[in-house]
C-alpha cells in the first residue's frame, strides 16, 4: 500500500446549509456540517470514519460522491480535482466511485427483479455492451459477491438483508469503481452477518485493489476492516492513525471517550467508561476554539482561543491529534 499516492485526497472541506431567515432583515445564519476536513485514501485501503450521530460523517461521504456539493476546500481523485467538474467529466468521476448505503432495499426498485437492477447500471456505464454481455456480468457480479446466479430472477422482497446488502454491494461494483463510500452499510444487519459483508468486503478489496472509505458508529466492526482510522467530533477531524495507533493508545480526549466503550483488547484488561459532562456546542456557532472544549475533562485557557491543527505526533507515523495537549 502506498500512502505516498492517494487515490482520494480532500483539503480543508467545508459544508454549510444556510437557514431560512425568520425575517428579511435576520442575519444569515448556517449549520456548518463539516469545518476544514483534510484526509486521504490510498488504493486498496480502508479509510474508516468514526463519531458520534451527527458528526459529519454521512456529508463527508456524500459530498466524497457527489451527491452534496461542497462549500469550501477542494477534493482530488488521482490528481485532478473534481469539485466544481462539469457534467461530463462528472459522469467520468462517477464511474469510478460508488456509495452502498444502511438501508439496501431502499437502492431497489420492488419492481424490478435483480437481474434488470444489475444490469441498468452495466448498460449505463458500458453501453457498447451487446444484451447477451450484459447478462454475462450480471452473472459475474452475482458471482462475485457470493449470490446463486439464478438470483437474477428474483424480486428484491424475496432476499434477506445480508443477501440485499450482498446485491447492492454487487450494483455498485456494476461500474468497476475505484472507491467505494460504505455509509453505515452493516448497521441494519445481524451480527452473524455484519461479519460475513466485513469478510466480503475485505475479499473484494483484496481480489479488486479497492479504496474503502468506512463510515460506521460501530467500533467493533471497525477494528475488523480498518487500515487506518480517522475520528470526528462536530463536522472535523480530532485524530487519525493506523487501527491499532488509534485503538491501542488514543490521544485525544474525545478518541478516548468514544472508545473506552469498546471492549478492552488485551485479556483480562479492565473496561473502562469516560463520561462526558458539558454542553455540546451548536452546529451554528462559530467557534474560535476547540470543538470539543466546553465537554473536555482536560480543557485548559487555550482551548477556547484558538482551534488546534492536526498535527503528527511522530515523524516515523501519520498518527495525528488536533488538541494542544500534544506538543502545540
């Protein structure tokens, strides 16, 4: 893996959604759903994105997409900058990153049996394809996520959630990606099947050099894909590092909180459980400090000053932490 040569990079990105203004003359006021977002992905990695409902991890995931435009900052896919791109080279852009999603019925029309959904997203990417290649990958995108090939005959009521999330992991595969954003794609399954889809992810990602951006509130799952991990609070990113940096030795309050509900990963460790106080601060606010200042047990005078960048803690690791306790 070569982290030298990200496949998706993103530099300070921002996102607001402007409110509705009670009366003409109000001042404009925003929920700033992600304040300067900077990360990579390299191919064949696992980027997992972790925090609390509400963080911001679903926008940065659709914005990564293109479902959402952004409001500031810029995003690159293998060097070229796709933001702002126009419609045709969007459609390129499209081709190579795909999103599955929580709900896999929802990317299903009833309508339509397994067959035609697979194939509609084939005939719209590769259009020189004759009827009887179409249905040759529909079989081999049935086949490659583990799926009988009869069940191209099949309505989408008739299959469980698993083999739902296995289809739709067939659909976005449809276009041969690059990068697949995963948005809580096991959160609605079993917990027998959340690890066959982890299994079937890490399988494909070996088999296709896929980039996986992860995004996920459940950390055990997480511990089991990860490369690397990447934790946000209130729309930015408060520490990133490999799995184990990030598991084994959290730096930033916040990284320990969400995580002392992990359970331990040495035998016989106690299990441990930080509780927060304060106030979460409001998505509309501006901050001129520290995000997660007003809930820190460890606050200090400058917290509230100035944020603190992500910066690495050694030059030897891209184990970084946004927090002045750590060599500000």
């Amino acid at each position: 893996m070569n982290r030298q040569d990200p496949i998706l990079e993103l530099q300070q990105i921002f996102k607001d959604y402007p409110l509705r203004k009670p009366h003409p003359f109000a001042t404009p006021r925003s929920v700033k759903a992600l304040t300067g977002v900077s990360l990579s992905i390299a191919r064949g990695e696992t980027l997992a994105l972790v925090g609390e409902s509400g963080c911001g991890k679903s926008t940065l995931g659709k914005c990564v997409v293109g479902l959402q435009g952004i409001s500031d900052g810029a995003i690159r896919f293998d060097g070229i900058r796709i933001d702002g791109l126009g419609r045709g080279r969007r459609q390129a852009y499209n081709k190579q990153v795909q999103m599955i999603f929580q709900d896999p019925l929802s990317s299903l029309n009833p309508r339509k049996r397994i067959g035609d959904a697979l194939a509609e997203p084939v005939r719209n990417y590769r259009p020189q394809l004759t009827s009887v290649q179409v249905a040759e990958e529909v079989q081999r995108l049935l086949t490659l996520v583990r799926m009988p090939v009869d069940s191209a005959g099949r309505w989408p009521h008739e299959f469980s959630g698993g083999q739902a999330q296995r289809i739709a992991i067939a659909r976005a595969l449809a276009s041969k990606p690059d990068l697949i954003v995963c948005d809580e794609a096991t959160s609605a399954l079993d917990v027998s099947i959340k690890a066959q889809i982890v299994n079937l992810l890490k399988e494909l990602q070996a088999e296709l050099n896929l980039a996986l951006l992860f995004i996920s509130h459940d950390l055990g799952i997480v511990r089991s894909i990860a490369h690397r991990v990447a934790v946000m609070y209130r729309g930015t990113i408060v520490e990133q590092g490999t799995g184990d940096e990030v598991f084994h030795s959290p730096q930033h309050p916040y990284s320990q909180a969400l995580l002392s509900a992990v359970l331990p990963l040495r035998p016989g460790a106690r299990r441990t459980h930080a509780r927060l106080e304060g106030e979460v601060p409001s998505t509309t606010a501006d901050l001129a400090g520290c995000p997660f200042e007003s809930r820190c047990p460890k606050r200090f005078d400058a917290c509230s000053a100035a944020r603190p960048p992500l910066i690495r803690l050694d030059e030897r690791s891209d184990h970084s932490v946004a927090c002045f306790l750590h060599g500000h």
